[in-house]
C-alpha cells in the first residue's frame, strides 16, 4: 500500500482523528482491539435502526429481514475463511468461546485418560487454559513445544511431538507476541496421520493475513470479530461440518434444540446446536461489514503492509541503546513488535508514551508460558495494521528513545 492507499483508508477510521493527551492519536494495539471503520459503524447502526429483531423465531418482516443479514453474515464469514459451506460457521462471543467450545463439545467426549494435547509455548492463554481445563477433566496430558534458537516455534518438534496417543493439536496461526504466521500444513498433515483433531487459533491471523482453512489442513478454526475492526462480543468458530454435525451442545437452550420435552430434548442440526440463546446479531452483521472492508482492502495487501512496518520499526528500533526487541526477524514477520527499555518497567513505557498520545500494550500479552521461554515477566507491544503509517513509528520510536532518556535518572538511582 502507498502512503496515499493508507491515508485514504485512514479518512474511514473516525476515530484516528482523535487527540489523546493534546496530542494526534497514535494507535499501535490494534493487535489487542482494532479499531472498527465508518462502513462497519454504520452497518451495525442501519441494522438497529430499520431491521432490529429477534432471529429465527418470528413470523413478522423485521424477523426475517434480521434472520436473512445474520445468516449472510454467516455465509460472509465462510467465505472469508474459503470454507465454502456455512453450516461448519458457529458465531461465539469471541476466539476464546470458539476454542472452549472445541473442549467442550470435542474434548470431553472424545478423550481418555492418557491422550495427549500438544500446544507450543507460544499460545495465547485462549489456547492454552481450555486445554487444561479439558485435560484435568479427562486425565489427558496437554504437552508444550518449545522455542527453537530462531524465535519461533520449533516447527520439526511440533511435528515430531504428534504422536499415537495425541487426539488434539492446537496451535496459533499467527502469534501476538512473536508477530510471525506459523506454516500449519505439516503440522495437519501429522495430526491427520494419527487421527487427531487439528485446531487453529486465528485470532491474530484473521485481520493481516488471507485464510483458507482447507488449504490449512484445519479441522477447526477461531477469530476474533473486535481484532477484525468488527464489533466487540462477536467471533467465529469454523469447524469441519463433518466432525462438528457429531458433537453433542456446548450450551443449553432456545434456539438449539429440534424438541424439547419437560424431562428430555433433542437437538438441532448444525449450526444451531451450537447457539444457544439469542444471539449477537447486529454485531454479527458489523463483522460481516468488517469482512467486506477487508476484503475491498485486501488481506495480501494488509499483510505486506504490516511487513514493512514491522521491518522499518525492527530497524529504527535496533538503533537505540538499550532497547530489546522480541521475535524472529523474516518474511514470515507481521506488524507485532514486543520490546523493552532496560531498567524500566514495561507499564511506565506504555505510561510514557501515551502520555504522548501513543498507545501500546504492556503486560505479558496473555502469554506467560511464551514470556517464561523469552526471559522476561512482561513487555510493551506495539501492533500494526492497514491504518498504521510510517510516519507514526517513527513517532513511536523517538517517543520509545525520549522514555529511556526520561528514566535514566531513575535507574541510576535505584
Ligand atoms: N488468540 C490470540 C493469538 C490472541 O491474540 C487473542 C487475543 O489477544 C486471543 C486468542 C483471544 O481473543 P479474544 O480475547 O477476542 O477471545
């Protein structure tokens, strides 16, 4: 994307234009929250405004006309994910719904004592804490792949780590700390070999990068609509509609269920078995408008913009003393950017810089074990996408050199 692509891009984001401590806006945390364009805003508002109604229960024109958006957003999200058949969409809450509701309905049915989770150390807590909870339950044992010497996850040990007695294997596609995309394929194929279930995380794929998740080897598939500059209380699970007509409900309640008698119930076919209770419909619709806006944009395009980014910020960042940077360095490299100020708390650098009207995260990102494997307790994060300029990094790198400066005194004291 040329500079003029991004700042014609940017005139759709209201929000950019905000100032923040007398100071124009600088949001590098797109990769916790991304910020929602003007087309998914107002989606989100026609819908409430004209055709607000309950879902697949009513006999009345606004009911049909809000089961018809939200069944196209379903529809909408399986061809973000080149899924082709809609039914395999389940909407969630968010990415971490999406994964419990694969413990749930997958795992506690289908595990023994003795099987086997394989994960990496590089999990968001979303992939990690659903596994353990699963694994208590069954007596299974969740394994952890490490870190190779590069800063990625060990792709030979990840394979090497599928076994007769794993029944699942979860992993991300793209990592919120590491910034890398991880190729999945060998790692499908292995957990095919033996019969498990292959479950991606793509929460912070879905946003920068094009998915196709047969292409992937994906059984399962998870994202987040907040990180895809839809709406907050919405995401995706797709899963294969072969294994997931199998499952039995995560949930209980209306809207799932095929007959229900005082003491029994029977249930819907996918997939509606699986959402239970009235669910988040105009949210749905605004992810379905984030979709068309990324897509207009171009998922290719976004990637190789977020690249460029993380290069240039690796670079500038690399120039200053003192200053430690997270993650592999490459082609496979997004716009995620995890560093620290020697000395100084991560939580006073993100306090420094917005205090410069810059925004970054700082705190362990919701990936202990990754941090443990990294030496570190915490970082700052700074994240990129399609409205992300240069010009702003540099910003951010020069407000990064002011914090060292600003603590140096401190550090001397202590
Ligand atoms: N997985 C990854 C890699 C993430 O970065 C996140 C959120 O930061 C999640 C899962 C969980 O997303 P959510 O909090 O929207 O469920």
């Amino acid at each position: 994307m040329t500079d003029h692509d991004v700042a014609r891009l940017r005139r759709d984001f209201p929000i950019l234009e905000r100032r923040v401590n007398d100071r124009p806006l600088v949001y590098l945390d797109s990769a916790a929250s991304a910020q929602a364009p003007r087309q998914v805003l107002e989606a989100v508002d026609r819908y409430r405004r004209r055709h607000h109604a309950n879902v697949h229960r009513g006999a009345h024109t606004l009911s049909a006309e809000a089961t018809e958006m939200y069944e196209g957003a379903r529809a909408r999200v399986a061809r973000f994910l080149r899924a082709g058949d809609p039914r395999g969409v389940v909407f969630t809450r968010n990415a971490t719904e999406a994964i419990n509701l694969v413990a749930h309905a997958y795992g506690r049915h289908r595990l023994r004592e003795g099987d086997e989770i394989v994960v990496t150390v590089a999990e968001h807590h979303a992939n990690l804490v659903p596994w353990h909870l699963l694994a208590a339950e069954r007596g299974a044992i969740v394994r952890g792949v490490p870190l190779g010497s590069d800063s990625r996850v060990d792709h030979d040990a990840l394979v090497a780590a599928i076994g007769e007695r794993t029944k699942i294997v979860a992993t991300y596609h793209v990592s919120n700390v590491l910034g890398n995309l991880q190729p999945l394929r060998a790692v499908a194929d292995a957990a095919h070999a033996v019969g498990a279930l292959f479950v991606v995380d793509g929460a912070q794929a879905a946003p920068h990068v094009p998915i196709d998740v047969a292409a992937l080897g994906a059984d399962a598939y998870a994202f987040s609509g907040h990180k895809v500059g839809g709406p907050t209380g919405i995401g995706a699970l797709w899963m294969r509609p072969e294994v997931l007509e199998t499952l039995p409900p995560f949930l209980g309640g209306g809207e799932m269920i095929r007959r229900v008698e005082v003491d029994r119930s029977s249930y819907a076919d996918i997939p509606m078995r699986f959402e239970a209770g009235t669910p988040a419909i105009g949210e749905a619709i605004g992810l379905a408008a984030a979709l068309d806006y990324l897509d207009d944009v171009g998922v290719e395009a976004i990637w190789d913009h977020d690249r460029a980014l993380a290069r240039h910020a690796l670079a500038r960042l690399a120039e200053l003393d003192g200053v430690t940077t997270y993650g592999p360095e490459g082609p496979d490299r997004g716009g995620i950017v995890p560093f620290n100020v020697d000395g100084v708390h991560p939580h006073d650098v993100a306090s420094f810089l917005d205090a410069e009207g810059i925004a970054v995260r700082a705190g362990h990102h919701c990936a202990q074990p990754l941090m443990h494997a990294l030496g570190v307790d915490a970082t700052a994060r700074a994240s990129f996408w399609l409205y992300t300029t240069e010009a702003e990094i540099d910003a951010f790198v020069d407000a990064v050199a002011r914090s060292r400066a600003f603590f140096a005194p401190l550090r001397t004291a202590l």
